[in-house]
C-alpha cells in the first residue's frame, strides 16, 4: 500500500508518544488502523486558516517536523499542507488525551492502594513520558483535585461494592470469580452429558 503523506510540526511530547508506539516508514510515522489515526484525518478537514497570527503561542517554537502517512482520500479531499492551527490542535488533542490517561490512571492506584497523590501523578508522568517542561506538576494535581477526584471516588465505590458482594479484595474477588466455573472435584470416569436440542 502506498504511504501518502504530510508534513507537520508537533510538540515534543507528541513525537515522543509517536516514537513509542507507532512504527515509522523511512521516516514516516504510520498510524495505521489505529484509532488515533481519526485524529490526524479530522484535524486535516478541520479549516486551515489562521486567524490572527499574533495568537500562534510562543510555544510553537519548540515544535519539531515530523512526517505522517495518511491514506489517499485524505491526501486527495484534504492536501498534504497542514497549517499552524491544524498543528496546534492536533498536539493539544494528543496532549489532553496523555495526561486524561495519566490522572485517569493515578485516581485508579490511589483509590486501589491509597498512596499519596503526588506520588500516584508522579508514577505515571514518567510511564507517559511527560516532564515539567511538557506539563507543570502544580497544573496536574490542581486538575487532578478539580476533574479527576470524583473519578477516584468511582473506583473507590466499585471497589467498596465487590467487597460487599464478594466478601474480599479485587484480586481475591477475580479468583473467586474464576473458581466458580471450576469443576470442585472432577471425576475421571464422569461422562459429560450429550448436548440437548430443544
């Protein structure tokens, strides 16, 4: 299949995500069939113009070029030119997903293990890649406290209702889960039951 692609900037915790999971093809990063390739096609038939350019943030500079493949209709009904605003907003929609994931994920560990909060954020800036440069830990825990608290209670209370229902811990609940279907003491020489048509 032939790779048609684009020329881009994108901040440099976009291309760090795009190094770790997406392979490259002579230099293009090929998103494939996965579900972030959605994001690169609407950002292309997004409108390209620039409004105002005093708004482009200084930012901007620190973007890096990279090469993205896209498939032929997006090449064909789209361009292969992106402006400064369809690159803006596809690092801030890439952005805002890694660190949704990153909150997402430290509410889980806290509610689970009850670790202090700052640790919890911390553990997963690093497993995402995100450093002080990329998002201001202060900014994290103030988003954290605003959207993300309610998601830890969430869990808490799952948490708290498959005790309630199980009568044990998570893990010890997902054994218990699997042991049901276990046979108890299976006997060799039982003979299974033919199936029965109704």
């Amino acid at each position: 299949m032939e790779c048609y692609s684009v020329d881009m900037r994108v901040d440099p915790l976009v291309k760090r995500w795009m190094d770790r999971n997406f392979k490259t093809d002579h230099g293009r990063y090929r998103f494939g069939d996965s579900c972030y390739y959605g994001l690169v096609s609407a950002v292309l038939c997004q409108s390209p113009r620039v409004g105002n350019p005093a708004v482009v943030p200084d930012k901007y500079a620190r973007f890096v070029p990279v090469k993205v493949c896209i498939t032929e209709y997006d090449f064909y009904h789209y361009g292969w030119e992106v402006s400064i605003t369809q690159e803006l907003r596809f690092s801030r929609l890439v952005r805002n997903i890694l660190i949704d994931e990153c909150l997402r994920s430290a509410a889980m560990l806290r509610a689970r293990y009850d670790i202090p909060l700052s640790q919890a954020i911390n553990s997963f800036t690093v497993w995402y890649g995100l450093t002080d440069d990329d998002v201001n830990p202060d900014t994290l825990r103030k988003t954290y406290q605003r959207k993300y608290k309610s998601v830890e209670e969430d869990y808490r209370a799952f948490d708290r209702a498959a005790v309630t229902d199980f009568g044990t811990e998570p893990a010890a609940m997902q054994r218990k889960i699997l042991n049901l279907h276990a046979p108890k003491n299976p006997d060799p020489n039982q003979q299974e039951l033919p199936f029965m048509d109704d």
